[in-house]
C-alpha cells in the first residue's frame, strides 16, 4: 500500500486535529482522519460515519472497480471515496429522508436540513457520479443481475433492513458486496446468517463478500 509522505511536524497537526474528531449527539464529526499506518485518508471535510481505515478500503477497492453502487449515501462521506476511486459510474442511492429507525436519533437532522442538498454541494461535481433519489426498494429493480461489480450497503441498520438489503443486492453483484457498521449487533446478526460466517471484515468496520 502506498503511504502518503507527509513532514513530521503537519503529521502531528494533523493527528491532533484528528483526536480533537466531536462527537455531536450521535454524529461523530471527523475533522480529519488518519489511519493507524499514519495514512490521511481523504474525506473533503464531509460528515458522517466513517472512519479513516473505512474510507480508505473504499476508495483503495473502488480503483479496482468499473461500476459501484452505494446504498445508504447521506451527505456524502463513503461517496467521495468511492467517487475519487472508482474509474467508472458510482450510482449513490438514497432518499434523504433518513433511516426509518433512526430519524428521531442518529439522523435527525433530517428535519431540520436538506440533506440531498448537503450531499449535491459536497459531491455533485464528479462527472461520474448518478444519483438515484428514491427508496431502495425501487432502484434495485433498475439494475440487471449481475451487472454491478461493487456494491456497499449503508443504509437502515435493523437486522430485518440489513437482511433484505443484501438479499435483494446480492444477485446484482459481480465481485464484491460490502457495507458498514459489523459492530452494529444487529448488522452482525444479519451478515453472519446470509454468508454462514463467510466474510472478511476490513481493518475498519466493513464487512466484505467476495463473490469472484
Ligand atoms: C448511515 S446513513 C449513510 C452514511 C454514509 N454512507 C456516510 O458515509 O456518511 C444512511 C442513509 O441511508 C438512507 N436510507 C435508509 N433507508 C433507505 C431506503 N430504504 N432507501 C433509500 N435510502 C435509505 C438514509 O436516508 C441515510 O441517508
């Protein structure tokens, strides 16, 4: 893996920015992020969820990729790493209006935002990059089986969306499937039934299924 050389001293400041992440209600704020091999890892700025080991495997496993699609988009985070990486079209999929089970928490800031607007500001200028506004549900019938290489699923987080997300993905995919949050209990829960404990977890929070 290639490092990114940085002096010493911005890699300190850098690091102290990263420990100074705030965490705000339930979203943690990433000023910036640095992995443990003390490799900055791009995130624009953008909020979100994601940690620098998570956003890393994105975008190092989108390179690698001709076509992407990403359920579970918010205001962009995973996208820019996708987006930065993928040589090809990343189709983000989402609504905007928040997970079903955590509009009153972790999201709610859907009230009171226009988070498709925050996501458009913050990714809208990649030329590879097609937004699908619209329930999950709905986008999985615009794609063929087997026609997506990638696809990363962060959308609800219940066992029975988790469940139903992959089920409904996983014809659709051609090398990897993958999503967020293993140490969401009930992501666990769901990831570990459907592939019978067969799958790698990245050095973040990602779990991976290698289809070829
Ligand atoms: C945890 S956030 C995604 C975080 C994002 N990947 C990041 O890096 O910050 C989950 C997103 O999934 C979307 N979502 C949840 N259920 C959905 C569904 N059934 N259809 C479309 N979008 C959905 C929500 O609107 C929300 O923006």
């Amino acid at each position: 893996m290639k490092k990114t050389t940085i002096p010493e001293k911005i890699l300190k400041e850098i690091i102290a920015l990263a420990q100074t992440s705030q965490s705000t209600g339930a979203i943690r704020k990433y000023s910036a992020t640095i992995t443990k091999d003390g490799i900055v890892a791009i995130d624009n700025g953008i909020e979100g969820w994601m940690n620098g080991e998570d956003l890393l495997w994105l975008l190092n496993t989108a390179k690698e990729m001709d076509h992407i699609v990403e359920v579970g988009s918010w205001k962009g985070r995973s996208t820019y790493a996708l987006l930065s990486g993928c040589k090809g079209t990343v189709y983000a999929i989402d609504h905007f209006l928040g997970s079903a089970t955590e509009r009153e928490s972790y999201q709610a800031e859907v009230k009171t935002r226009d988070i498709y607007k925050d996501f458009m500001k913050n990714v809208g200028s990649f030329k590879n990059l097609q937004v699908l506004k619209m329930d999950n549900a709905e986008a999985v019938k615009q794609f063929e089986d087997n026609s997506i290489d990638m696809v990363f699923i962060d959308a609800g987080h219940t066992y029975e969306e988790v469940l139903n997300d992959i089920k409904q993905w996983l014809p659709k995919v051609k090398k990897i499937i993958c999503g967020h949050d293993l140490d969401n209990e009930q992501v666990e829960k769901a990831v570990r039934e459907i592939f019978s404990n067969k799958f790698e977890i990245s050095k973040g929070d990602i779990w991976i299924k290698r289809i070829c």
